[in-house]
C-alpha cells in the first residue's frame, strides 16, 4: 500500500443547533487503502463523510485533495473531484434497467438513445468488479447485494478517486459481504481509496488498513489494524466512563411462570434459528447491530412479517402470528421503532390514539360511549403524566417524549400480558427518557412480559433483567443480569467471530 495522502480533512467542525456533531477533526486517507471510521451512534462518522459528500456543510474546517483545498458544497462537486458515496439505504430507480441507473443523468443522446452502446458501456464496469449481473436486466430483480454493486459500478463509471461505504454489510448474508471485500480488495488493488463506516468491528479488523476511532463528535486515535485489537477499539470506542453502568432497578420476574416462548424461529435471509422464553414480570433485552434482526424479531412476533419456520407459543399454547389483530387479540402489544409512521395516527387527537386500539371496549349496543372513552384516556394522561393542554389536542402538537408516553398509553389501557418495545426511547430527550424507563419498569412491576431493544447499549444493561445478543440474525449469547457493556459491545460487533 502506497504511503502517499491522497485526502486531507483539517479542522472540521459541525454543530445541529446547540449539538456538538464534530469538533475539530483531522482525518487523512493514503492511496489504495482502507480506512475505516468507528464509533457509538451519534459518533460523527456519518456526518463527517455527509461533509465529504457534499451532502452537509462543514461550520469550520478545511479539505485538501491531492494537496489541493477544495470546497465541496454538495454531492455533484464531490463526484466531479472523484469522491463518491454509497449510502446505507442503496438509491436506484427499481423500474429501470442496470445500464440506464449506472449512467441515469449521463446517457449519450442524439436523436435516439443507442442503447447497444450504453449496455456495452455498463458491462465494461460491471467487469471491473466481475459482477455476473446483465446490464439489461431491471434493478427490481435483483438483490440487496447486487444494487450494492451497481451502485459500486456507477461511482467506478464517473472516475472515482475515494469511495465512501456506509454500513455497506448491514444487510448482506455472510457469503454477499465475503464477495463485497473482494471488491473491495480489487478496488485498492489498483490504488482507488475507501472509506468504510461500520459498526461490525470484526469486519473491519479483517478488510481495514488503518481505523480512526470517533467519540462524542471528537476524534479519539488513528490506528493500523495490525497494531490492534477488537477490545482496544471498544475501550476507545466507549471511553473509559461508559465501562461501567449503573443499574438500580431490583429483579421482581417470576422465572417459573413461562409467558412467551419462540423455538427454532427463522426468517428468510434474516433470522436463523431463534429460540428463547420471557417470564411474568421479566425486562428481556436485544442487543445487536443495525441489520442484527432485532426488528425483524419483533415484528415477526406482531404478525408483520411471515416467518419461515419454527414455533412461538403464548402460556403453553401455540400461537401463530398471522396478523398484528391476532396478536393483539393473543395478548401482545408493540411500539415500534418508527413512532409516527406506525405507533400513531398523526392527524388525530391524543385521546383518540390513546382509545384507538381498544375502541370496541368502549361500544354498548352499538353506540359509542364518549363519556367512558375520554375519561379514561384523561386517567391515561395522568397516569403518565402527559403534558397537554386538552385530550384533544392534535397529536402531531407534543414533544417526542410525550408522544411515546401515548404510544404507551394505547397499550396500558387494554393491558396486554407482553409488550415489544423497539427503540422506545429513541428521539426523546433524557427527561423523557427517565420517565420511560419508570412505565417499563411498573409494567414489569405489575407482571407484564416485556422485549427491550435499543441502540444504546447502556439502555439495554441499565433496564434489563437477562440479554440476548444477536449478530447477523442469530442469537450469539444469552447475558445474566449486571454484565459490563464491554462484553456486550464485543459480541454486538462479532468478537465472538474473531480472536
């Protein structure tokens, strides 16, 4: 691997309102090599290759390339000086052919498109990074590895320099991301340069030439991958005061009362294998990456997605999950991650998302009782100490926090015996995030079952009574009560996989 710098970011600074984002980073990428960003959620590791891209503006700070200061004031100037991006979420259009979203913008037009030419023109990419995809065929058809590729071959089509990969395995099989590094490998072998963002730590011990470590928006230490190891980066990773968390609550769960019990769970191309039981009154708590399989283990549950085989059974009885109404009606609850796409109805009032799902409670010969109904929403309200002017207001009106506490709420008043709880404390700030904790808490205090996931790990360990660890949409470890985020962090990341 050649010595030279090829990119230098100097002094860069980004701030969201009062939020520190970054402060003062210096980064440097050589030629041909993999340099790879780490760091806890909220790090800055994908906002400061958004400032690289183009995609967001730096406050302070400088950016030289081939000893050049360049100003990058969105993503058409990074591609003209060969820096592109390939997101997280692949951008193609799925109705058009692999050709025409290689060169979309670009195609050579006269008076017809000369599509022989243009399909010529792609498969000649697609060749540098032997992809067995045909040019002609529609981007719908294929793969979640395969649209990688092109977008791979569509930043190789415009001259790249300095390829940016965010989270570029989250969602491929083991055998997508083995044949990904071999892209990878091709690319610096002919001196193209990467910058590669991922959470998988053992990934990036095997592909990564250097690793910058981000904390807290500041950068930590630059290392070569072969002066280091996987514990090293997390204690960099975390910093020496987030090692140990402090966890109040007292275990109360009834470990000899199965409430809900999941054998040999798997869902196609996303869980393998998944079995587990949850206690009366037990905070059960997932741990894993983003693309891990932690939502698509409870929407499994919920009777969102099908599932390709194994058994789920409620009290010792089989249940199948067809439908969210059927697992309501079996006793099963969820908030989800997305708190206003699916957790709430945004044109409608508090009270009327409080009452939603257990509507027909409030029915008596076929009339609705209105009085029943906005009592006990306002007993809700109080409960949780919604702050609201009226029952009525709009939902879309309240904070985060207390939009969550509705979500909440809606599943208080019909009292289901186990709630799926995916990322209930995201977005909310850490007032709210106090007041959540103490709702799960009581709800487990009363007997309710519930399944805890969150990207902090710190969370997870704070509140739950037993975690379950998953990685690539396998149960890798079960962890007692009080265990060190340490050892969470390292089989979250795959350590168990390396070293």
């Amino acid at each position: 691997m050649a010595e030279r710098i090829l990119l230098e970011m100097k002094g860069i600074s980004k701030r969201f309102g009062g939020t520190i984002a970054l402060e003062n980073i210096d980064l440097d990428v050589r030629y041909g090599e993999v340099h790879a960003l780490v760091g806890e959620n909220g790090a800055g590791k994908s906002t400061l290759m958004n400032i690289l891209y183009g995609s967001l503006k730096k406050d302070s700070g400088d950016i030289f390339l081939k000893d050049c200061n360049v100003i990058i004031e969105n993503p058409y100037i990074a591609r003209k000086n060969g820096i592109s991006m390939v997101q997280q979420e692949v951008k193609l259009i799925p109705e058009l052919t692999v050709a025409e979203n290689i060169f979309f913008g670009r195609q050579v037009k006269h008076f017809f498109l000369n599509w022989g030419d243009l399909f010529s023109r792609a498969d000649k990419v697609l060749a540098k990074i032997r992809a067995n995809i045909r040019s002609d065929n529609k981007v719908k058809n294929l793969s979640i590895a395969q649209r990688q590729q092109i977008e791979i071959a569509k930043a190789l089509s415009q001259d790249c320099e300095i390829l940016i990969l965010d989270e570029p395995t989250a969602s491929l099989a083991p055998e997508e991301v083995n044949m990904l590094f071999k892209i990878i490998r091709m690319l610096t072998e002919n001196n193209l340069s990467i910058l590669y963002i991922s959470h998988r730590l053992e990934e990036i011990l095997r592909i990564s030439d250097r690793i910058t470590i981000l904390r807290d928006g500041h950068k930590i230490k630059t290392l070569n991958r072969c002066e280091t190891n996987q514990d090293d980066i997390i204690k960099l990773m975390l910093g020496t005061d987030k090692l140990i968390v402090k966890q109040e609550r007292k275990q109360i769960c009834d470990m000899n009362e199965e409430v809900l019990r999941i054998d040999k769970l798997s869902i196609k191309n996303k869980l393998s294998d998944i079995s587990f039981r949850i206690h009366r009154g037990e905070i059960l708590g997932i741990a894993g990456l983003m693309g891990s399989g932690r939502t698509e283990l409870v929407q499994a549950i919920f009777g969102n997605l099908d599932i390709s085989s194994g058994e789920i059974y409620m009290h010792g009885e089989k249940y199948i999950p067809e439908s969210p109404g059927k697992a309501v009606k079996s006793g099963i609850g969820l908030i989800p991650e997305d708190r206003k796409g699916q957790g709430l109805v945004v044109e409608m009032s508090v009270k009327d998302n409080i009452t939603l799902v257990g509507l027909k409670n409030f029915y008596k010969f076929g009339f609705l009782n209105i009085n029943k109904e906005e009592k006990l929403a306002k007993n809700i309200v109080k409960k949780l100490n919604i702050k609201i002017n009226s029952i009525f207001q709009n939902i879309s009106s309240l904070s985060g926090g207390n939009q969550q506490k509705v979500v909440f709420g809606k599943w208080i008043l019909v009292d289901k015996d186990v709630l799926l709880l995916d990322e209930p404390t995201k977005g909310i700030d850490i007032g709210a995030k106090e007041e959540v904790f103490k709702i799960i808490e009581e709800l487990a205090s009363k007997g309710k079952s519930i399944i805890f996931i969150s990207s902090e790990l710190s969370e997870v360990i704070r509140i739950s009574d037993r975690i379950l660890v998953l990685y690539n949409g396998k149960i890798v470890k079960d962890l007692p009560r009080g265990i060190d985020i340490e050892t969470v962090t390292k089989y979250a990341t795959g350590g168990q996989l390396y070293g």
